[in-house]
C-alpha cells in the first residue's frame, strides 16, 4: 500500500489538487506496476508562515517578490 505524500504551499486549487493526484497515480501504475485500488496520494497544503527555505520564511520571501516557487 504505496502511501504518497505530498507538501507544498497552500493556494492550490482543489481542480489542480485532483491532477496532480492523477499524475502521480499514473506514474506509480506506469512505472512501478502499481494497483491503483491501493495507492494513496495525501496532499498537505503548507501555510508560507510555516515554510522556510534558507532561512527565510517563505510568507516573508513571497511578499519580497523572491520566491520562484509559487508558478
């Protein structure tokens, strides 16, 4: 039972959530010959007020206009 678990930074929607669930999904099955019935995709969506990459807070890097992860 493949448990996937993926955190990143909230604002997602919930259209672009279910995609990336499939994409994932698809590539386990693809690749690594899983049975769907028993894979597992938990998406956590990650407030930037608690994320921090090389020392800074990712809220205050965003508001800075830094960040290049927020495509």
């Amino acid at each position: 039972m493949p448990v996937i678990i993926i955190e990143m930074w909230e604002g997602k929607t919930d259209d672009q959530k279910r995609r990336i669930a499939k994409a994932v999904n698809d590539a386990l099955i693809k690749e690594g010959g899983f049975n769907p019935e028993t894979l597992h995709v938990i998406i956590h969506d990650v407030s930037l007020n608690n994320w921090s990459t090389a020392g800074k807070m990712a809220a205050d890097t965003k508001k800075l206009g830094e960040s290049s992860y927020t495509k």
